[in-house]
DNA sequence: ATGGCAGATGGTAGCGCTACCCATAACGTC
DNA sequence: GACGTTATGGGTAGCGCTACCATCTGCCAT
C-alpha cells in the first residue's frame, strides 16, 4: 500500500524520507541542498537536522537524470606513463577535491581513434565539462566536443583555434629556446633526440629546427626520432645512434628529460665529458633534472599549474562566466644547468 | 500533445525512438542490447538497424538509475606524483578499455579521512566495483567497503583479512631480500633510507631490520627516515643524512627508485665509489634502473600485472564467479645489478 | 484434446531526483 | 484599496531506462 514493492536501492533514505521527516516537501529538500540561499533559515536547519539523522546521501544518479548533468568532469590524456600527465592529472584533481564533482578519465594512448571513442562513451553521460590534452583532435573528436553541451578545455598547448578554452604553452617557442640557448653555449653540432614524436613532440622539433636554421647550423643528419614510446632506456639507445651517425655532435637538444637522462647515463658509461665534450639539455624540468650529475638544463613547463588552470576555467564557464580570453598561455622556463654550461 | 514538453535532454534519439522505428517494444530493444540471446535473430537485426540509423546511444544515468548499478570501476591511490601508481592505474585502464566501464579515481593523498571522504563520494553512485590500494583502511573506511554493495579488491599489499579480494605482494619479504642480497654481496654497515613512510615502506622498513637482525648487523642509527614526501631531490638529501650520521656506511637499501637514484647521483657528485664504496638498492625497478650508471639493483614489483588482475577479478566476481582463492600474491624479484656488485 | 512448460515479447510501474509552474503571504507603490 | 513584486514553499510531471510480471505462441507429454 505504502510501499508497492521492495526498495530496489537496497533502503538507503531518499529525498522522501527527508521530506517527511522535516514536514516539508521534496522540492523544498531539493533546494535547500542544492541552492540553500533560497530557503529560509528555519527549513534549512530542520532539513539539515534530517538529513543528519538519516544519514541521506543524494543519488547522483538519479540527479543525472533529472537535470540532464552528472556532476562528473571527463578527463582524457593520451599516456599515463609519461609523468607529465600524471601532474597534469594531480592538478585537475587537487582544484576539483573540494567539490562534489568526480572524475572520469580517459587513456587515448596517443590515439585519434581512441580519443573519439573515448569522447563517444563519455558524451552521452552529459558531464560538467571535459578536459582533454592536445589541439589536433580529429574532425569526428572535434565536432563531438562541440556538441558536448558542456565547457571543454584543451590543455598542454595553446593555437589559434580553440573548440572552446585552452590552457597550455608554446611547444615550438620551447624547443627554439633550448635550442638558441645551446647555441649561445657556444655548442655548434647540436642534435635533436626525441621518441614518441607525438604533435607536441614535432612542435619542439619544429622550434629546434628554426633556432638551428637561423643560426645556419641546421643539418638534417643532426635529428634522430622514433614513434616509440619514450624511455630513459630509449634516451640512452636514441643518444648511442646519434652518436654513431654524426660523431662530432657536441650536443643534444631532447624531446623530454626521460631521453635526456638515457642520453646522460649513456655519456657516463662512454666517459663522454659533459658539458665539455656533449652538452644535453632536457625538456619539462621534471624533479631529478636538478639532482642529476651533473644537473640537467632544462625547460620547466607549467604542467601542474594547467590542471589547476584547467579546472578553474571549466568551473568559471559552468557558473556563466566566460573568460575574456578564452586561450591562456601560462609560458615555460628555461633552467640553465651544468650540462650546458660550458 | 504527442511531447508535452521540450525534450530536456536536447533531443538525443531515446529507447523508444528506437523502439518506434523498429516496431517492437522498448523493453525489447533494452534486451537486445544488454542480452542479445534473448532476442530472436530477426529482431536483433532490426533493432541493430535502427539503432544505427538513429544513432542511438544509451543514456548511462538512466541506466544507472533503473537497474541501480553504474556501469563504473571507482580508484582510490594514495598519489598521482608517484609512478608506482601511474602505472597500476594504467593496467586497470588498459584492461577495461574493451568493456564500456568508465573509470572514476580518487587520490587519498594518503590520508585515512580523505579515503573515507572519497568512498562517501564514490558509494552512493553504486558503482560496479572499487578498487582501492593498501590493507590498511580506517574502521569507517572498511565498513562503507563492506556494505557498497559491489566487488572490492584491496591492491599493491597481501594481508590477511581481505574486505572481499586483494592483489599484490609482500613488502616485508620485499625489503628483507633486497637487505639479504646486499648482506650476500659482503656489504655490512647497511642503511635503509626511506621516504613517505606509508604503510608499505613501513613493511619494507620491517623486512630489512629482520634480515639486520638475523644476520647480526641491525643498528638503529643506520635507519634514516623522513614523512616527506619521496622525490629523486629528497633522495640526495637523506643519502647526505644517513652519511652524516655514520660516516662507516657501506650500503643503503633506498625505500624506493627514486630515493635511489638521488643517492646514486650524490656519490657520483661527493666522487664516492658505487659499488665499492657504497653499494646500492632501490625498490620498485623503475625503468631507468637498468640504464643507471652503474645500473642500480632493485626490486621488480609487478605493478602493471596487479592493474590487470585487480580488473579481471572484479570482472569475474560480478559475472558471479567468485575465485577459489580471493587472495592473491604476485611476488616481486631481485634485479641484481652493478650497484651492488663488489 | 488437455495441460504444462519453455521461449519470446510486451505493458506497467517505477528508480530518485529536479524542471516547470503555481500558490500563498508579506510587503510595498501609486 | 487595487495591483504589482518579491520571497518562499509545494505539486505535478517527467528524465530514459529497466525490474517485474503478464501474455502469447508453439510444442511436447500425457
């Protein structure tokens, strides 16, 4: 009569308990949780007195679906090995702790097809917003993101054309600055060294290759790159090649610090000096760069400060605020070390 | 009068369009999609058409709503920063990415009250199952484990007492061979340094001062520890440390790679011979150990395989099949390597 | 011929919550 | 004093799907 069949949820206490047992009505229960300034103080308390004593948990679940929004923010990356992401990944998630918000990511796995896939499970939940790294989404990935219904941010580069928002840095200005820097050093046979060569990879490439052709220093046997994925075991194989293929190198501008780390490890065991007889410099600055013997230069990259950003914005853009720029370059750093200080 | 209301969900094609245009009735699209052997091939084959003509997507919050289970794995790991976890985490992914399970993850930050938090957050989402790292949940975390209703598996750590399942190894048989193999190689005056000092690298700790003590050789001033949070940089500061306080030091037996190869690279800086001076392990086997120089004996912990398993046990126990043995042990194995080789 | 039973399909009634609209009271304003 | 206007609360009707039960057919055993 009361209850016309057994509770399918297992008898947890739903907003009808509450309800009941605060003498109010659902809806009222509803708004006191979600927009408490428009009950009014006496209600709010009662309610909240209910909700305490029967330890009423909303059903996020339920909320999904009657407001057409999980309260989930999709995250996709193409690796979680590379250390990179995990801090972008630790960024995104220490701005959203506080909130109620969960997250939900993706591996794509350095994959167009994946990426859609991916985008494909995650739309039909309608999240609060998706974060997803990179700018050379497919067509198919990039109109499934326009038709998301939620804010989208790209993260860890910035470009002229953004789905939504964008927070990232300039991957080509990065590598031409190591790479002038370098040149400064006075290293003249510098290399290029870099695995995975994904587009952010290319850019650094890209930006080697200008510094390098301004200097009139470009040559094309100076550049050693494969599609595997990178590793301090492959910076090391990489460095050996480029070695072998152009023994007067008297330096090496690496795609990441993995690399450069392999490179230098490579020159230990080989009693190759550096900085004097090689100098390496690395690219994102990750921890050990400056531990390492000797200390590694490097480009800092502002990889943890993009998840914050990132959320931020996502945040800001589902409460109605529209950034006036909606592409945030955060820039990176060059970190002059030993290897290079010749 | 046929839609009383504009379709809040932004007209997205719904079960019963697909019924409609199959002629059938929605309850029979739902089994044709969920239970394919119990719809007859003639109508499968319709309802697949129209699916595909309308591109039909299930909406995943009503289904979660309805059958009172969400089609999601929830992850809780202590930290994002250490890669031990990046790649358990990638292991889950890489063997989910096949099924249309989602992933949520949490980051305790090793903190008992944000497990609990996360769990809170997790629990009442129904989700198909959890995966949390570590034995050593609070009371409060352990019961909202045991009544969420879903498969639990424990991982990184074996114990006695599972909550439901548990993948992993034992970290006190970790450390104490990692500490054996060094006695073995003559070393004497043996250091363990570690950072964190989480529950784990407690049981490490424990393992080492076992094989000391077995062999005679425990001194409670060759254990240099700190809560700080691990780092390569870190690693180069406790190194310094544990030197200081006993200068006699022949050997360290490093919590972690990390910790490891911030030593490594101290004695390279202070000229301290490796191994004949100071021998050196680390824990974890991270990929650079083998490419160190010297390469740096440490333990190989199966961190990829328990991701993998941790999943298809779950899979297992919500297709029913409980294992015969919910408990288990994927050992680990010494890498010995030149930093230890005298 | 009857009953029974398995297999295939459908109808009904929610799952727990919120969007939308309405009711009421307490204030103004002119 | 009629008419907003604001603040506060509730009722109704779904959101899109699935659990549960009913129905219908065909076929076998009796």
């Amino acid at each position: 009569m009361t209850k016309p069949r057994s509770r399918r949820g297992g008898g947890r206490p739903t907003i009808a308990d509450v309800a009941r047992k605060a003498g109010v009505g659902a809806i009222t229960v509803s708004r006191a949780l979600r927009e408490p300034g428009r009950v009014s103080e006496d209600l709010r308390r009662q309610i909240q007195a209910a909700v305490d004593e029967l330890g009423y948990l909303p059903d996020p679940n339920a909320r999904a679906l009657a407001s057409a929004r999980a309260e989930v923010f999709g995250v996709l990356v193409p690796s979680l090995t590379n250390s990179v992401f995990a801090e972008v990944l630790r960024g995104i998630y220490d701005s959203l702790s506080d909130s109620s918000y969960r997250i939900q990511f993706g591996n794509t796995h350095y994959s167009g097809l994946e990426e859609e896939r991916l985008l494909q499970v995650f739309g039909p939940q309608r999240p609060a917003a998706l974060i997803v790294a990179g700018i050379d989404q497919t067509p198919i990935s990039r109109r499934l993101l326009e038709t998301a219904g939620c804010p989208v941010v790209q993260v860890m580069e910035t470009g002229p054309d953004p789905v939504d928002m964008m927070v990232g840095f300039s991957h080509l200005d990065g590598g031409r600055a190591a790479t002038e820097h370098m040149i400064e050093m006075g290293y003249r046979r510098i290399g290029f060294i870099g695995a995975r060569m994904d587009p952010r990879s290319q850019r650094r490439l890209a930006g080697y290759r200008a510094a390098m052709e301004a200097a009139g220093l470009f040559d094309a046997r100076l550049v050693t790159t494969t599609p595997v994925p990178s590793s301090v075991t492959l910076g090391r194989e990489l460095f050996r090649d480029a070695l072998a293929k152009m023994p007067t190198l008297d330096g090496v501008f690496c795609n990441n610090d993995d690399i450069a780390l392999g490179a230098l490890f490579e020159c230990h065991r080989a009693s190759i000096a550096v900085p004097k007889t090689i100098g390496i410099t690395g690219f994102n600055d990750l921890d050990m760069m400056e531990v390492a013997f000797p200390s590694i230069t490097s480009i800092r990259t502002p990889r943890y400060e993009i998840g914050r950003l990132s959320v931020a914005m996502a945040l800001a853009a589902i409460a109605g605020q529209r950034p006036q720029d909606p592409v945030v370059d955060l820039g990176f750093e060059l970190r002059c070390r030993e290897s290079t200080a010749r």
